[in-house]
C-alpha cells in the first residue's frame, strides 16, 4: 500500500497476496458470480421499467397542462427533475462501461459482450472473462489505499461527489417549490416531506463501524476488493436508488395539480356548494367563508359578508356593505350561508363582498362570484370511490336520479369490456371491467329512465370512466419494505415475503409466486429462490446468519386480482 501506515488488514493482504493470488478463483466461486449478474439483470429491467413510468407520468402532466392552468407551471419543474437525474444515471452507467472496458483491456466494453444489447434487460455480464477480478476494480475506483480512497475522474470518490450534487440540486428545487412567493408550484407538506426523505436516503453515507480500528468509507464499503461482477450490482443498485428518487418526484409533482392542499400567504374568498346543479322546485345551498393560507391566518374572524356587494380595488370602496339588508347569517365555525329559490331554469349567478377586519383594525374587502345551474330533472351516474374502474375487482357505483324511482331507470355499459351486475340496492351498480382503455379512450355508463305514463322521458345521460390496471404493489419482509433497515431479530424470524398496495381504495389482494434471494452476508454473497411467499428452510438460514451491515435483495413476482403476473421492483434491505 502507498502512503501511511498501514493498518492490521493492509499488512494481512500484503503478505497474503501470493497465496489469495492462488486461490482466488477457488473462492469466488461461479455460483457466486453467477448470483451477482442474475441480479444486476433483474435491477436492469427494473430501472428501464421505472424509466418508462416516469415518462408516462411527465407525459400525462403535459397532456393535462393543455386544459389545466394549474398544471403548466409544474412542467418545468419535472423536467428539471428528469434532466438531474438524468446526468446523474448516464454518468454511472458511463463508469460501468469503463470500468468493464479496462477490466477486460478490450477496445471497448461491447469487445467485451458477445451478443446484442437488450434495452430492456441493459447488457450483460455473462460473457465477461474477468469477472472475478478484484485488482482493477478497485485500483481504478479506490486507489492503492483503502483508508483513503483516492480522487480524480471515474472514481468512487467522485460518483460519491455526483450523487451530493444531484441530492443538492433537488433539495433547492422543491426547496424553491415551498416559497410562499411560488404559491403556483407549491407542494403539500406532507408530500414536500414525502420528498426530502426520498432525496435524503439516495445519499451516500459512512458507515457507523470500524474495520481492523479503522472507519471504513462508503467508497471503500461499496467498491473495495469485489470482483468485477459485485461492482458492476453495486453501481446499478446506485441507479436504481436514482430512478427511484426521480420516480417519487416525478409522481408528487404530477399529483400536485389535481390536490386540494396547498400553502399561500394570502387571504381568498371561497365559495362551496354541494352542487352547482339543482332541480327546478328545490334550494340551491352554498357556504361562504374566508380561507385562510398561513398560520397567522388559521381561524380569521369575518366581520360580515355582504351579498349583491361590489368591490372596486382601484378606488377601494365597496358598494352594497352597509347596513344588514345584504348580510348573510353567519355560523360559530365562520361559515356564511347562502339559500335562493329555483322557480326558474339556466344558469343563475350571485356574489358578494367578504369584510375582514385585520390585525391593525382596519378592514379588507374580498369579493366573490359565483354560479349555479338550474335543470330540469335528469340522471346522474357517481363512482363510490373514485372516477376510475380498475380491472379485476368489484367497482361499486351509485345511480342518482332527481325525481325517477330507481326501478324506472334503464342502465347500459360500454368500453373497457365492462359489465354490470346489481348491487346491495337498485341504486347500486358493481362494474367489472378487463381492458384498459388507451390514450383517449373511455369506458361509459349510460343512463336513461323509462317513459312516464305522460308519454314524457326523462333526459337520459353518460358518464365517462378510465379503466385501468391495478397500480404495483411493493414487496415486503418482516413489514420492511425497500430502504428500510431491518433488525437482527426481525430478519432472523422472517418466514414469508408479502406484496402490498399502498392507500389503494380497492380490495386487491396479490399472491407472491416466485422470489430470488442474494444476501451479502459477512462478506460472502449467499443466492437462492423458491415459489409461493414462503421463505425456504436455506434462505431463513441465510437471513439468521445476517449480521449487522448485511445486504439482503429479493426478487419477487406476484399476481394480482386482474391475473397479470408482475416483476416487483426490488427488495433491498440493511441489517443494523
């Protein structure tokens, strides 16, 4: 070793270096190797898998920032996110290629690979003839000293350094994406901090342990003395952690939009009705209140609300705010309430003025419009959960229709291979559907009433549903789910893998069918598979023997209610 003194362990492989030399290819057996490639295939697929979601993600925002303007600002914001993840991804995927290049000393890394590249599966390490390689791994990504790894381009130290720069640059997006001057990009908190903790955990950190009275690094812990084939994991294990990150951006920017959480610092005037649409002959209810955007603003007092008012900002007068002949009656909780006859039919409007009496005393004014529409009776169609049909499971949906006795309505499906069958009540409908529908299709439920002893029909109507599949399921063991640290004892007492749903609305219960296994238990990669979710008797051996810093990966497929047999993304776990 150069430089400094040498430790116990440095002394150790320095006299030993003759003999390890001999029996390397004794102890890196193939079976070993063979386990490292089988996963770094499976984490191949999952990243090319987990970039093709978060593209059809970016592109659904796009699509819906063309007729919602409160989508367009948060496009550039998922670019960004693609774009530093990006850099980040190609670099790692570029060391991989060079690092398999110099290995080998072939011209170049395909030299090296004797059949196609897949874009799917990535390449494959397979055909490599030095796989079992310690030296040039790590001399090219650590150097000749463990303790202190060296820097400099394509080595550990400096993918070290992209990693900060991306988890950096993240952090000061979404950082900008919580400024109260940014109100149009801003996250909900619990999703702001459903983010920073996927960002937090991509970073690299030190170990908490010391090898032969020396603190070992994340370089030296992640790339010191493997073989090539255990590096090459290790690195696309780097770029699964990547994806993900990007993944879960990605998907809290493009839900942004659609959610009703959000932080200002401002005041607004707000109007909720039940309906905007009632029938001839019934009340048209709505509440007024003055929603508050800070925490110097949770419970504002409202002083009056004023209907029929009119605001003029520029010369700030109101007209109409005087006296009570305007008032709306307002409740303990500060809602004000508004109630109009429906005599008449079309489109009805109102608003008003809300009067807020600040800190300093003096008032604000916040005007408000509203309508409402008044019809004639008809049909309507409401989905118990959601506006989405899922394939595979009971979809319930609720037929309301203002004046027609349930009995008289004539209920149809179409799209999405959807059927009907009848529910707890002639109200209640159960959907089962099998296709999804593609981009621009929808599935409909058309609804019509039966001929009134008149002669007269009521106005039937449709109402248009997505069918899709159900969203993937995650594997688990001992309730740790990837990224988790697990215990000693939970890890020794596990017996069975699970795949759940999270916040999923739906009973879809998936069967796990088949799983691999590779643990890096005491520094020796330890591989087998079964079927079903029971763990066999040789992998809950290898999960007892896990001692602290050892790294568990499982592969699991399961099936769920539509029938469709899925590649989980995959299980990684640390023994602490």
């Amino acid at each position: 070793m150069a430089g400094g003194k040498e430790t116990p362990r440095q002394k150790m492989i320095g006299m030993m270096y003759l003999v390890l030399t001999a029996l390397l290819a004794m102890n890196v057996s193939k079976d070993i190797l063979n386990g490292f490639i089988i996963v770094n295939e499976s984490l191949e697929r999952t990243n090319y898998n987990l970039s093709q979601n978060t593209q059809r993600l970016e592109n659904a925002l796009e699509e819906s920032s063309k007729s919602n303007l409160a989508a367009q600002p948060f496009v550039p914001k998922a670019q960004e996110v693609i774009k530093i993840s990006k850099e980040t991804y190609e670099y790692i995927d570029k060391l991989k290629k060079e690092i398999v290049q110099i290995t080998e000393e072939k011209g170049s890394y395909k030299d090296s690979i004797s059949r196609d590249i897949d874009q799917k599966k990535g390449w494959s390490m397979w055909y490599l003839d030095k796989k079992d390689n310690y030296d040039i791994p790590t001399h090219h990504l650590i150097g000749d000293d463990e303790s202190n790894p060296m820097d400099g381009p394509s080595s550990a130290k400096e993918l070290r350094k992209k990693l900060m720069s991306m988890h950096d640059r993240l952090m000061s997006l979404f950082k900008e994406m919580q400024d109260p001057k940014n109100q149009a990009t801003n996250l909900a908190p619990q999703d702001y901090e459903s983010i920073i903790k996927k960002i937090e955990s991509m970073t690299p950190h030190d170990p908490d342990r010391l090898v032969d009275g020396v603190k070992e690094s994340w370089e030296t812990e992640n790339f010191y003395h493997l073989p090539l084939a255990a590096v090459i994991t290790n690195l696309s294990k780097i770029q699964a952690d990547v994806k993900n990150v990007e993944a879960e951006c990605i998907l809290q920017i493009s839900s942004a939009p659609g959610k009703l959480a959000f932080t200002a610092n401002k005041l607004a005037a707000k109007v909720i009705a039940p309906s905007k649409y009632v029938q001839s002959g019934d009340k048209y209810v709505a509440d007024v209140f003055l929603a508050a955007s800070s925490d110097d603003f949770k419970n504002p007092e409202i002083i009056s609300i004023f209907r029929n008012a009119k605001y003029d900002s520029v010369s700030k007068t109101c007209t109409g705010c005087e006296g009570n002949d305007n008032l709306l009656p307002i409740d303990a909780n500060g809602f004000g309430r508004f109630e109009a006859g429906t005599s008449g039919t079309g489109e009805q409007k109102w608003g008003g003025v809300i009067r807020y009496k600040n800190k300093k005393g003096s008032y604000e004014y916040y005007p408000f419009e509203e309508m409402y529409n008044v019809s004639p009776p008809s049909v309507s169609v409401q989905a118990d959960e959601m506006n989405v049909f899922y394939i595979g499971v009971d979809n319930p949906i609720t037929i309301n229709a203002a004046g027609i006795p349930p009995s008289d309505l004539i209920v149809s499906a179409k799209g999405g291979g959807i059927t009907l069958s009848p529910g707890k009540t002639k109200s209640n409908y159960i959907v089962k559907a099998t296709t999804p529908c593609g981009k621009g299709q929808e599935a409909e439920i058309i609804v019509n009433g039966k001929a009134r002893p008149d002669g007269t029909k009521p106005k039937g109507g449709a109402m248009k549903f997505r069918v899709k599949r159900i969203p993937q399921p995650y594997a688990s063991v001992s309730g740790k789910k990837s990224g988790d640290k697990i215990s000693k004892i939970d890890c020794a007492s596990a017996s069975f893998i699970n795949a759940k749903l999270d916040n999923f609305d739906f009973n879809a219960p998936f069967k796990v069918v088949s799983w691999e296994f590779l643990g890096v238990i005491g520094g020796s990669p330890k591989v087998c598979s079964g079927s079903g979710s029971m763990l066999s008797d040789e992998c809950k051996g290898y999960l007892k023997k896990a001692g602290p810093g050892s790294k568990l990966y499982f592969d699991v497929q399961a099936v769920g209610p539509d029938g469709v047999k899925q590649s989980l993304p995959t299980l990684s776990l640390k023994v602490q």
